[in-house]
C-alpha cells in the first residue's frame, strides 16, 4: 500500500484514470479536485506503482473528527483486479472500519468485497443503487432563454445549507448540515433565486465531480428551471475540464427525465454508493 503524495504522479495517475471513463467516474472526480486544491482534504492509496491494480481515495487522517461522521467519510475505489481490491480494502491502514464511511464506485465486484468485509467485522452496511448519467459533449450546453420578472441566477451560499438540509431526504440532522455547508463551501454550484434572495432551486457538485442535490421547490415546478440550472452548473465543469455526470436514485423519475431532456444519456450499470456504520458495543 501507498500513498500517493507526488504531483507528477497524481497527474499520471488522473490520465490513467481518464482512459478508463466511465468505469472510472468517481474516482476520476475525486483525484481530479485533489489535482486541483485539494478542497476538501483527500488523498489517493494504490496497492503499487506504477503498476498499480487498484485506487483508492479517502479522506487524510486526522480530517473526519466525528467518527459517525459517513456524510464527510467520503471513499471511492477503481481495480483492475479483484484479488488487489480485496487486499486493500481490507487492510486497515487503507480503510479504517472502526469509523462510519461511505464508498462510491461504479464497478461491479466491489460491492460485493465490502459486503464480505462487512459481515465479517459487524459492521453495519446499507447499499444504495443509482442510475448514471453523462452528457456525451457539455459543448453543445446552451445558455438557453431565461425569461423571468421573479428570478434570478446565482451561487450557492453556506447561508442556504439548511434549506438544502431541510429537503434533503438523507439530511435532516447536524453532520449531513456541516456536509452541505462543506459542498456549497468548496465545489461550483448554480441556483434560482427570488427577488428577495430566497431559493427557488439549484444543484450542486460534489467531491467526486458528480452533479447532486438537484432539487426545485414545488411551487416552481413544471417550468423547467432545473433544465437552465444544468446547463448554467454543465457549462461551469466543462471549462474546468470534468466529465459531467449524474448519478440518481432509480425511482426518481423526474430528476432522471430533466437529465434526459438536457442531452444526457443513461449509461449502462450501476452506481454503487455504501454506508458502512459500526454497531455500537452492548452496555454490560
């Protein structure tokens, strides 16, 4: 196992990984922003160099204070071998099993690796599966017609963090607040705004590049507001050179239909995100 400090490297490693998209989606995601500021502190762990089989990004130690905290545990994994993944992930020095985490992937296999590991640690683990999306050429993003007396764009501020919170259907407490606050804090964001600056809908970017927490508020739905929102927050990540994609919960039909009428494609797969939780030990 190592961790990969240099520059060049990670440099060497982010092409590596681009001519393996989309397998590669999150991951690419997260070593790019590492190769860009490092906004929220990650870093990258390979079995070997440069030969390396498997990638692994995760928060630096000593980052998550909480450890409960699965909202800012943020990991994601690529292998080009099955034995090699398994090897690291169940390694503690890659991935600390003590504290609460999440896993992104887009790979088959290494869902099935946690899920052994999990059982054989007792931990708890929950599995969400999601739909990806990408847009085959974001150039092709117009700045579309945006007619409207009542709103207005703009960015995201840490201020609406609780509003995102409020809505969201994993939010609702303190650690996924201080998540949202991190993700308005560090990655681009586009929203629609009132004539008194309260939110009517926006989306965000998160730490592996993905668009997320698209949401519009009922009272301006039907109007095609997220449409405009996408293409203003698509046209921000293809100057910054990221693929844009999206990954979305199956039964969320109108997020994936918004996505579809915006030229995205669906791709074929699974999005893999896992929450692993350690089972808290039994008062004696």
């Amino acid at each position: 196992m190592l961790i990969l400090s240099c520059a060049s490297k990670l440099q060497f490693l982010e092409g590596v990984l681009r001519r393996s998209l989309p397998q590669t989606l999150p991951i690419y995601g997260a070593v790019m922003h590492i190769n860009r500021g490092n906004p929220v502190q990650h870093e990258v762990v390979v079995d070997s160099w440069p030969e390396f089989k498997t990638v692994l990004t995760r928060p630096r130690k000593g980052v998550i204070k909480n450890k409960l905290d699965f909202y800012a545990n943020l990991h994601a994994a690529f292998y080009s071998d099955m034995d090699s993944c398994q090897a690291l992930l169940e390694n503690e020095d890659s991935i600390d099993w003590g504290r609460a985490f999440q896993m992104q992937v887009f790979q088959d296999g290494v869902n099935e690796i946690i899920q052994d590991i999990a059982k054989t640690r007792g931990v708890h683990l929950k599995t969400y599966n999601y739909v990806t999306l990408t847009h085959p050429n974001p150039s092709t993003l117009s700045e579309g017609r945006f007619k409207s007396d009542l709103l207005h764009f703009g960015t995201l501020k840490p201020s609406h963090a609780s509003s995102l919170n409020d809505v969201w259907d994993f939010g609702g407490n303190d650690r996924s607040l201080c998540y949202l606050e991190s993700l308005i804090r560090n990655f681009p964001s586009a929203c629609l705004l009132d004539k008194e600056g309260q939110l009517a809908a926006w989306c965000l970017i998160d730490p592996y590049g993905c668009l997320t927490h698209g949401y519009t508020f009922p009272q301006y739905r039907g109007q095609g507001w997220i449409g405009l929102i996408l293409q203003n927050l698509g046209r921000q990540m293809h100057a910054l050179g990221f693929p844009l994609y999206a990954a979305v919960l199956a039964e969320n039909e109108p997020s994936i239909r918004s996505l579809l009428n915006q030229g995205f494609h669906i791709l074929p797969g699974t999005y893999y995100t896992l929450i692993s939780t350690p089972v808290p030990n039994p008062k004696h």
